[in-house]
C-alpha cells in the first residue's frame, strides 16, 4: 500500500465555507482523531470530495504485515498493539482489576479484535434515533448503513448455516463464515436450542434471539483479517486530500473560547511534535481515550479539571460519566482429544506444521478460523427478577436477549493445562449498571481512571446467576457428554450459590465493548457535535447512547457511517 506521506506544508489550504475558526499556517477541514473502524470510515466517505482535506491520525504503529494480525486464529496475541488499561479495583468483583484494553495500531479494535460480526436487536437502534433526535440511527435507516459498509463472501462448504444475505450490500467490509466447522460447533449449537427452545438466527438482520453459528470480518480469498485499515483505509490510500499519519499520539485539541481549532501531536517515532490547524476536528478515540483527550484539553466535569490545574474550556459533567461495557464470567472445560482446540494447533509439537501448512497452502483449519463462535441471545424468566423486585430486566424490550451464552476453543484462563479446553461464557449484553470513566493526571501519557462496576446492579448479579448456572448445566448435559471429560473451572466442588458467585467474580472479564461515554442525545447534539462547543465532534464506540446486544464493532462501522452522511449534510450547508 502507498499511503500518502506529504508534508504538512502540502496541506495549507484556505479556509472555505463554514470555518468560524482564525487561520493559521498548516490546516485542513477535518482532523480526525483515532485510526478506529469510525475514524476510517469517516475520512473515508468525507475524503470523496477531493477538495476537502482530511488529516486522521493514529497513536499507534503501523504494522500491517504482522501474522499476528492477518491470521484469524492468532487474534488474542495482538496485546503489544493494545492500550493496556485496567479498571480501578472493582468491589463488585471482590476488588479484581478487570483489563478493558483497547485497540492501539492501525484499525483500532478492528486490529486486534476477534473479528465476531453481528449486529443485535432492531429496537436498540429505535431507541437510539428517539433518544437522540437522530432519525438516521433507527433500524430502518441505519440498515442502509449496516450494507453499505459491507459485502458477504459465502465459502464453500458442507454445511448449513443461517445468513440472509439481502441484509449484507456492496460495502468494503467482507463479511464471512467458517469452511469447516470445529467439532464442538454443531453439539453446542443443537444443545442450546433444545435446551432453550431456540431456532437458528444469524444476529445481523434485526433478530437477536437465538443461536447463531456466528459470522466474521475475514477476507474468505486468503483468510485473512479484514479491517478497517485495508478496507476503507486502502480506498483512500492514493488520494491527494488525504493524509493517513500513524505513530501520530494527540496530546491535546486546541480551543479558541468555545471554538475547537488545533490540535496537538506527538510523532512516537520522532518524539517530535506538531500542530495541525483545522475547520472541524472529529474525536474518534474509542471510548476511553477520548474521554481522557477531552478532559486533557479542558472538556469535561470542572471539578476534575480544577484539580489538576486543567483551564477549563467547557464544563461538562457528562463526559465519561457513563461507561457500558459488555461483561461476561467464564466455565471451562477438558474436552476429548478429537476436538481440536488451541493446545492443538498451538502447543503440539507435532500438530503445528500440520495446522500451518494447511493454512499457508489455502487457508484452510483452525488457523483460518477465529475458532468458537457459536452463541446464543435469549431471555431469563421474570420470575428470576420478580424474586428481588428488579423491574429493569422484565422491561427490556421483548426482542433484545438478556444474556448471550458462547463457546470458545481457546481457553480463557490463564495457566490452562495442555489438554483440549473449551471455554464458555455468559454475559450480560443488557446491563442495568454501567461504569464511568475520569483521569488523575494532565500528563496525556498516564492512562485513564476506569471505573467497570461489572455487574453492578441486583438485577445483573441476578442475570449472570441464573445464565451461570444454566450453562454449566447444559455444559454438563447428556446431549454434551460424549465431548466433555470434565470441569475445570470452576470446578465440581463449587455447589452452593455462594461458591458460585465467587467463581462468577473471580471469572469475570471485559469483552473489550467499552462505549457510551460520550454519547449522542445526551453530551452530542444530534449532530455529534459536542452540546455547548463549535467545531468539535464525536463519533464512534464513544458515542453509543446505550449498548446494543451483541458485539459492537459492526455497529461502529455503520454508525460512523452515518454520522458522515449526517456531516457532509450539514456542513454543506454550514449548519
Ligand atoms: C481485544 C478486543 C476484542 C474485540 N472483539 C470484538 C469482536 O469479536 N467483535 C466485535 O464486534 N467487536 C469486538 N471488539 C470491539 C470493537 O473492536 C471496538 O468496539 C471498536 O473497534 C470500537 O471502534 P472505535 O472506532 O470507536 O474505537 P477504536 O477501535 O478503539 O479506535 C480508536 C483508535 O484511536 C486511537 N487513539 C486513541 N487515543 C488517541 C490519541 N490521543 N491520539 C491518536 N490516536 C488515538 C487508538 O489507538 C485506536 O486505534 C473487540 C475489541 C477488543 C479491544
Ligand atoms: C466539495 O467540497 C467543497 C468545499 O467544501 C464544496 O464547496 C462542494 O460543494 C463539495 N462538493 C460536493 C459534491 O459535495
Ligand atoms: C511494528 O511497528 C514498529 C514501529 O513502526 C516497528 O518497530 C516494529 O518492528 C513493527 N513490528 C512488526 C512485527 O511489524
Ligand atoms: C464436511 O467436511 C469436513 C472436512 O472439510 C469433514 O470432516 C466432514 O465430515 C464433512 N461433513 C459432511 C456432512 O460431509
Ligand atoms: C418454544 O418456542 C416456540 C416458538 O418460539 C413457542 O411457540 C413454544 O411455546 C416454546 N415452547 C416452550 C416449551 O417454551
Ligand atoms: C431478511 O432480513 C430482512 C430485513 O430485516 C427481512 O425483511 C427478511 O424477512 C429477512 N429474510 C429472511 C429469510 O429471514
Ligand atoms: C489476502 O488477499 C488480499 C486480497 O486479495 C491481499 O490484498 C492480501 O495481500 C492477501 N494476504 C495474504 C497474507 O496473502
Ligand atoms: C522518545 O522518548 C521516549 C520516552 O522518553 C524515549 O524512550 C525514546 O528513546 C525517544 N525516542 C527518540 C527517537 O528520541
Ligand atoms: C500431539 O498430537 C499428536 C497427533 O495428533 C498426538 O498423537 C499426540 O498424542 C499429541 N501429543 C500429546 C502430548 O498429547
Ligand atoms: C419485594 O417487594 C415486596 C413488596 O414491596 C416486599 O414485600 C418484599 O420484601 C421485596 N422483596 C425483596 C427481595 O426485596
Ligand atoms: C504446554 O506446552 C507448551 C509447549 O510444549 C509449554 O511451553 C507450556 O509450558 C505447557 N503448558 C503447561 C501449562 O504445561
Ligand atoms: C492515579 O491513579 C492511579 C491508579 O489508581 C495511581 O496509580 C496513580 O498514582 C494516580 N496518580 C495520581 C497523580 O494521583
């Protein structure tokens, strides 16, 4: 790929159209901040218009060629390209630190990620265009943006699998699925529909209740991880308008009373920094990390600012005051020999070169696969709620899941032994409690203060209960007897309730969803622009009113999506 390396000074333009901005030397008409799915997707669509100047910039490296990244299964070895951040000590969890690590290089989350591809219930996005005056986010709508960012490439293969591919369009994005499925896939997937009295659904057409063989963001040609960077990201790569810098760390945004200007770089190679002037900057930092540039830059709750000698520009407490994130506890399991699981491919001797030949030849077996996708959305009965007067659950409307229940052939605890494992969890994908998200320091190199406040509410500690128990049961069923040798966590000798939740609490992680930190209808005006501010916005994970029930990177793409078409609109005609 040529990405464009121009200097700044190829970048001096004069200030067009709706700029309420005082001109300096080098500016463009967007800056945007973080090299995520919404970043790319941003400056992809506004760049169209060759005479608008996009500058997107990434804290992170490059990397494009490292296996580690383009080969599916190798997905949970990408942390040297993660933020390495922990939440403060949550007590809910008896003071473990859960890790919300985030994206860190080229593609954001869509970089590291575990390449799932879904898009949940239809009536999270109706909510969101009530809640935010945003029209274009309900279902109906933002479907067009959901196909339009993608396109479906079916292998060949011998099995049976929901997908109805009129929901998928003519996008960048290659969505796929497996050719050959894992051992545990089919057993898995018919236990949990009898088990639950599910049928088959494939989680992107607006259904979200149900069992799904799972889809993926992998390129089906070579089975290789498709991204933001080499889809939207190579669209754009030879256009002059455009300039792509990574390594490039944004330490502050510039303001002029209430109007955003410039902002400030840092080129992590160099150590050497830089200011670019523009008409528009757009935070695309993911939901942490934008939250904290914000607050750096004197946006934020005045309080947090005053302490740490931050002029405060604009004093707005809803920023990170509200942090979602998905959250899930883990049972694992030993499997029989014969389904082939991470000790498999990955710590056999003599099953290595088998797995990469077979890889390297076609793309074909476990290294082509992201390996355990199989997972089910579904509703708890309310009477688990009625029990502890929760009326939150029983409210959630009657097409969203609860709680998701998935397998994965790779184990999630640390220190497995070098058996076959397969890892379950159970997560609340509805939660009732969210989390927030500060700093304790003005040095942008110190990270941010998390707070998860994983199942924070009754009513969650009753969901991932009831889901725990339920699917070790079904983990433990006869229909699954002939694939398990038996529990490893947490273990037969966890019986009592008690027990369990120690076991919830200790198996307890982050699947890396954070979102809502920022978002639209509540900090945003319907435009994303941040309420109060000129010439700021955001867009992105940030930006999520409320958590949609399943993974979110598909949401993010179409979101920013949409968000562009919402901008060249509006901009058009300087609103
Ligand atoms: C380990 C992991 C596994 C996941 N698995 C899945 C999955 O299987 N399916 C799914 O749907 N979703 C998954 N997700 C979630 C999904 O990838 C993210 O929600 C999504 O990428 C968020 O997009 P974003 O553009 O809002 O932010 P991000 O993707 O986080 O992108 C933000 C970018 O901004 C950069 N940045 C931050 N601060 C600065 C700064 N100051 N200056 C310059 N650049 C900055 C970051 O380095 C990052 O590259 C996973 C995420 C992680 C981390
Ligand atoms: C392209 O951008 C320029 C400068 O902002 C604007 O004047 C023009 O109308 C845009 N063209 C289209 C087709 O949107
Ligand atoms: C990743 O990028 C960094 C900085 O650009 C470079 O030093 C390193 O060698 C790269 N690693 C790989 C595996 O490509
Ligand atoms: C499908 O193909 C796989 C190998 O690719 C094979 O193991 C399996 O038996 C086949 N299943 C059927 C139903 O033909
Ligand atoms: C199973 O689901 C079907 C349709 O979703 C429903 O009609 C039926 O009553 C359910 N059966 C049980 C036992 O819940
Ligand atoms: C596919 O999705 C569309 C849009 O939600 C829906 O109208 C249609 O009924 C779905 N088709 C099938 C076969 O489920
Ligand atoms: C996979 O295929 C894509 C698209 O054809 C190509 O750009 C990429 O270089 C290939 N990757 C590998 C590792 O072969
Ligand atoms: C940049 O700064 C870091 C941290 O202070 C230092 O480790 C690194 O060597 C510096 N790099 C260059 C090229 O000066
Ligand atoms: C490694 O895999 C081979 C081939 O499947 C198998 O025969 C052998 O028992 C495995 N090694 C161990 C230590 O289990
Ligand atoms: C639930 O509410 C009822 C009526 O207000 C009360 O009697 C009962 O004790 C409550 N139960 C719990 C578990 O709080
Ligand atoms: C599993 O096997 C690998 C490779 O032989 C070894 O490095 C690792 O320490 C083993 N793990 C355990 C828990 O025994
Ligand atoms: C901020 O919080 C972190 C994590 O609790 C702590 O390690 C650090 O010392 C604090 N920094 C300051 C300046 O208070």
């Amino acid at each position: 790929m040529t990405r464009n390396l121009f200097s700044l000074k190829a970048l001096l333009v004069l200030a067009a159209g709706c700029s309420a901005a005082a001109i300096s030397s080098q500016k463009v008409d967007y800056v945007i901040v973080g090299g995520g799915p919404a970043g790319f997707v941003l400056a992809e669509r506004l760049s169209r218009n060759a005479s608008v100047k996009v500058a997107l910039l990434e804290a992170g490296p490059d990397n494009q060629t490292d296996p580690l990244v383009e080969v599916p299964a190798y997905f949970f070895q990408t942390q040297q390209y993660m933020w390495q951040y922990n939440s403060e000590p949550d007590p809910n969890l008896g003071g473990l630190t859960p890790n919300l690590w985030q994206g860190k290089r080229w593609g954001g989350g869509t970089g590291v990620n575990a390449m799932l591809y879904c898009r949940g219930a239809a009536s999270v996005f109706d909510e969101w265009a009530e809640v935010s005056g945003n029209d274009g986010l309900a279902w109906a709508s933002i479907l067009q943006d959901f196909k339009q960012t993608t396109h479906y490439a079916d292998p060949h293969v011998n099995y049976t699998q929901v997908v109805n591919t009129s929901v998928l369009g003519n996008g960048p994005l290659e969505v796929t699925r497996d050719r050959q499925l894992t051992e545990f896939d089919e057993p898995f997937a018919n236990a949990l529909k009898s088990t639950l009295n599910l049928t088959e659904i494939d989680m992107i057409d607006g259904h979200a209740i149900g069992v799904s063989l799972g889809l993926e963001t992998i390129r089906e040609s070579n089975r290789t991880r498709d991204y933001a960077l080499n889809t939207f990201g190579y669209l754009m790569a030879s256009r002059p308008n455009v300039q792509m810098l990574h390594s490039a760390w944004v330490q502050r945004i510039g303001f002029s009373d209430k109007t955003a200007q410039s902002i400030t770089y840092i080129n992590s190679l160099s150590n050497k920094t830089y200011k670019i002037n523009a008409k528009e900057i757009i935070v695309t930092a993911g939901a942490l990390n934008s939250v904290q540039l914000l607050m750096l830059s004197g946006v934020g709750p005045k309080d947090t600012l005053s302490k740490l000698n931050i002029p405060v520009v604009a004093d707005i407490p809803g920023i990170g005051a509200q942090l979602y994130d998905h959250h899930y506890s883990v049972a694992e399991y030993q499997t029989v020999d014969s389904v082939e699981s991470f000790w498999q491919w990955s710590e056999n001797a003599t099953e290595i070169p088998i797995a990469r030949a077979q890889y390297a030849a076609n793309g074909d077996g476990p290294l082509g696969r992201i390996n355990g996708d199989v997972y089910a959305g579904l509703r708890l009965p309310d009477s688990v709620f009625e029990a502890i007067n929760n009326s939150y659950y029983p409210s959630i409307p009657k097409d969203r899941p609860q709680v998701i229940y998935e397998f994965a052939s790779t184990p999630f605890l640390q220190g497995a032994p070098n058996v076959s494992i397969i890892g379950t969890l159970v997560a609340v994908i509805q939660p009732e409690a969210y989390g927030y998200v500060t700093i304790n320091s003005s040095d942008y190199r110190d990270p941010p203060l998390i707070y998860s406040n994983f199942y924070g509410s009754e009513g969650d500690k009753a969901a991932v209960l009831y889901g725990y128990k339920q699917l070790r049961s079904i983990m433990l069923s006869d229909a699954l007897k002939p694939y398990i040798v038996n529990e490893i966590f947490p273990g037969p000798n966890v019986k009592t309730d008690e027990q369990i939740w120690k076991s919830i609490q200790t198996g307890a992680e982050s699947w890396h969803h954070a979102m809502g930190t920022i978002a639209i209808g509540k900090v945003l005006d319907t435009n994303w622009r941040i309420k109060g501010l000129k010439g700021i916005r955001v867009v992105g994970s940030a930006a999520f009113p409320s958590p949609p029930t399943c993974a979110i990177q598909a949401t993010t793409y179409a979101l920013a999506h949409r968000a562009a078409k919402d901008i060249v609109k509006a901009d058009a005609n300087c609103a």
